[in-house]
C-alpha cells in the first residue's frame, strides 16, 4: 500500500521569507486536493514530496521504501522521453490509455504546434500508463476543453496509487478527491473532506477565530478601563490620606496608629492585590492577541483601464490562418470597439493561432493592446519579474499594488527566486493593465490563478468599457463579460452576423 508522510518539514528560499512552516500529515491510497493561494508553496510542497528539494527541517517519507513518486508540473511545453516512449508503445495498456484520452500517436511529430490542452492529455496519459504508486498533479485540468476533461477526470477515477492534485477546479477537487490540504504562508492543514466541505469548515472555523479575536479586544478594553480606573482610585486615597495627615498636624502622636490609619494601608493592600491581579490578566490577554491570527485573503479590486477608440473596426483580418508550416484554415472576420468575444472551439482547433493572427493583424497600436498568451514559458515569468524590479520606484509600486490586488504577496514575489505561473500571470495583467487599452486579448485568463484572483479578474473584466476577445473553458466567466461567440472548427471560425 502506497503512502506519504510527512513530519514537522519546513522549507524556506531564503531566511527571510519561509514558505512550508512545520507541515505534518499521512497520505493514503486515494486522491488529496492541495489547494491555496497563488504562490503559497503548493508546487514546493509537491517537490518536497518528490524530493526534488530537501527539507530544511522534518523528514518526507514514501512508502514503499525506495519509491519515486511521479510529479506532472504545470508547465506542458517539453516532449519528454516518457511521453514519447507513451505514444509509440502498442501494448495493451498504452494504447487503451490513448483510446481514452483521445490521443493519436501521430500529433507528436507536430508537438510544437499542439495546443497546450492536447500536451495536458499527453503528459498525463504518460504519466497514468506508467502506473506509479505516488502520483503528483500540479494543475491538470489546465487548457482542456469540457470533452478533454471529461476524459481526464474519468481515466484520473481509475488511479488507484497515492495521488495529490493541485487545482482551482472546484468541481474536478468535489468528484476526485476525499481529502484536502490547504496551504496558506507559514502553515499547512489536512482536513479529511473533499474542498466544498473542507472549505465551509475553515470558513466557520475562521469566524470563530474572528469572533474570539473581537470578544478578546473588546475584553482587554474593558479591562484597561478597570485598571486605570484602580489606578486613579489608589491615587486619588493616597492623596486624601496625606490631606488628612497634615490637618492632624506633625505632633499628633496618636494619627499613626488611628483607626483611619490602618483602614487606608488596608485599602492600599487591597488595592494593590486589584491591580495586580488585572495587570496580570492584562498581560495575559496581550500575549494571547498576539498569538492570536485570522485568516485573510490578500487582494482587491482592479479595473482596465480604458479610452474610447474613434475607429469603428479595431482589426479585420482575411486569409489563412496557420500553426508552424501548417495551414488550418482561412478566415474573414473583423473586431468593432465594443464588441465582445468568446473564441470556443476543442482543443487543438486553432483559438489560439487565430487570436495571435489577430493581434498581429491588428491596425491600431500595440501599447492599446493587452494580450496575454495561455502559456508563458519561466524564462518569460523570469523575464517579467525582472522588468518590474527594473521599473523606477514610483512605477514599480504602481505595479505592485496591483499585484497585491490580484492576490499576490509583494514582499515574497520580490525576493522569489522564480515566480509560479499563477504569480507571472498577475505580473503580466499588472504590467499590461498601467496603460489605456483599446482591445484585451486573453487566451485562457484563468489558468494558474486561485479563485479569489479569478473572481476579481471576472470582476474587471464585466467593467471594461473596450474590446474584448476571450477564449476561456469557463463558462461562467464568458456568460458574464461576453455578448457574442466565434466556434472555431475544421472548416474555420463560425462567426456572429455582421462580424466578418
């Protein structure tokens, strides 16, 4: 039986910024849904069980002993040995697994021109026909159309190893997966549930924290109230007393040993005793506030900006559209200055060969144009991380606030060494959202983000006064920010009246 633990393991970049503090759990047989924010340590965490990186401190054990859990990374952009020797074996397992995945052994001489969808199914297939006992899914639902992955989940059910998936895919983590890990800065936590279930639990369990927090300021308030008002009551004793001390005159002999004498060095007692007790539990309450923590999500709302165009048509574009050396087809379409576009279409019918057509095509400057690729390589996230360190003071908080917006830890994302690709994706809308835009162009938004950043995107997105070409397999995202749908398939783009 396969299994995974991990013990007290703790792991940093630098010292100045921890990212996996003292993360202790069991894994079984059976799928476990890694979750958290963008940049939280879901795909360190992952390495940490591959052993690609060492822990600082803890210890990871697989078992069976000597094991190599097989980890599937984000990124799909390398043929690797293992997806060749996958899609030119002809045992039985092999090709029943590419039977289930809708794959043909033929597409990987063209692998550089296959969308990033049929790669995924590539990857995984390689990875599932392998038949591992410990399986690591960093995203894999990423880039797939609603038939592709329908075929993943299905051929994902069948697993029967150690699995782990990291996804945003609510509805992939509430069918697969019967645990949870959640990853939040300086922590991690197991909850024994799928995410829809995980999820209400740390809801509630952060209201109740919230609740105890203000129940705990609001008792330290009143305490401090008391105390002052023990203090000023001392005062306020000790000053009568010496009034009555210098009516009675130096030269009564009997004032000390009076009865109003020792009634106050009782009160003194007394009250002394009262304010040590509340400055005890003032104290106490102090070190429990800052003990105390709620959870928070970083971020908040952003906008495109935008000014209205004095062009009627934003682009037309005719003629063949292709991939590489390859003709997919031809096409006669044009993009007005309000319009708003859904591309849909199966993977690997040519959305996102069209849309760069289309922004190559583009009659109108390219500062107006806010184009974000589906897929960014780590030298490109590299790239960007660098051009914001780069920018003059002023410009580069700019752009990091919007980061911090989109949910990401500024202080952290600096001093990383290599942003994740949900990180790079809201560096990239940070850099592109600076400047008034006439048309966004966005091949898959949503890909890599967590779910607040998606929210706050969709948000924007609805608010946006320009142009609009989207290709998303989200359908709730288009219903709310598009009007109008191009289908792209083998005899070229389907499109709206009057748009072509």
């Amino acid at each position: 039986m396969s299994a995974v633990h991990l013990s007290h393991v703790s792991f940093s970049y630098s010292s100045a910024v921890p990212v996996i503090t003292d993360a202790t759990f069991d894994l079984g047989p059976g799928w476990a849904g890694l979750v958290g924010a963008n940049g939280a340590g879901k795909s360190t965490l992952l390495s940490l069980i591959t052993g690609e990186r060492p822990p600082d401190t803890g210890t990871v054990t697989i078992e069976p002993p000597g094991l190599r859990p097989v980890l599937c990374e984000q990124r799909v952009d390398t043929l690797t040995t293992e997806i060749q020797s996958f899609g030119w074996d002809w045992e039985g397992d092999a090709v029943r697994m590419r039977a289930r995945l809708d794959l043909d052994s033929q597409d990987l001489e063209r692998w550089t021109t296959l969308s990033p969808g049929e790669r995924k199914r590539w990857q995984i297939g390689a990875a599932l026909v392998a038949n591992p006992d410990v399986l690591l899914l960093d995203e894999p639902t990423n880039h797939l159309d609603a038939e592709a992955r329908d075929l993943l989940v299905s051929a994902l059910g069948s697993f029967r190893g150690c699995g782990v998936v990291v996804s945003h895919d609510r509805d992939l983590l509430n069918h697969l997966t019967s645990k949870t890990i959640r990853v939040q800065p300086g922590s991690v936590q197991l909850w024994n549930s799928p995410y829809d279930t995980a999820h209400d639990a740390w809801v509630a369990e952060a209201a109740e924290q919230a609740a105890a927090l203000t129940r705990m300021k609001a008792d330290r308030k009143k305490l401090a109230r008391r105390l002052d008002e023990q203090h000023r009551k001392t005062a306020q004793q000790d000053a009568k007393r010496m009034r009555e001390r210098r009516a009675a005159g130096k030269h009564d002999l009997d004032t000390r040993g009076s009865a109003a004498s020792y009634k106050h060095e009782r009160g003194q007692k007394t009250g002394a005793q009262t304010v040590s007790t509340m400055a005890n539990s003032l104290q106490k309450l102090d070190g429990n506030l800052e003990g105390a923590s709620v959870d928070k999500d970083l971020g908040g709302s952003i906008t495109f900006d935008f000014e209205p165009s004095n062009k009627e048509f934003l682009t037309r574009y005719g003629g063949p559209v292709v991939a590489g050396d390859r003709e997919l087809f031809d096409v006669d379409v044009a993009v007005r200055r309000t319009d708003r576009i859904r591309i849909a279409g199966r993977n690997g019918a040519g959305k996102t060969s069209l849309l760069r057509h289309l922004v190559n095509e583009a009659g109108i400057p390219t500062d107006r144009i806010l184009y974000l690729a589906q897929e960014t390589t780590a030298a490109e996230a590299t790239g960007w991380l660098d051009e914001v360190n780069a920018l003059p003071p002023d410009d580069k908080g700019r752009v990091m606030t919007l980061v911090a917006r989109l949910g990401a830890d500024p202080g952290a994302l600096l001093q990383s060494h290599q942003p994740s690709p949900g990180e790079a994706r809201k560096i990239a809308l940070a850099l592109g959202i600076g400047t008034p835009k006439w048309l966004l162009v966005l091949d898959e938004p949503t890909n890599h983000l967590d779910l607040p950043s998606i929210e706050r995107l969709e948000s924007a997105l609805v608010t946006y006064g320009g142009a609009l070409l989207l290709i998303t397999h989200d359908d709730a995202l288009a219903d709310r920010t598009t009007d109008a749908t191009w289908i792209v398939g083998e005899a070229g783009v389907s499109a709206p009246a009057g748009s072509g």
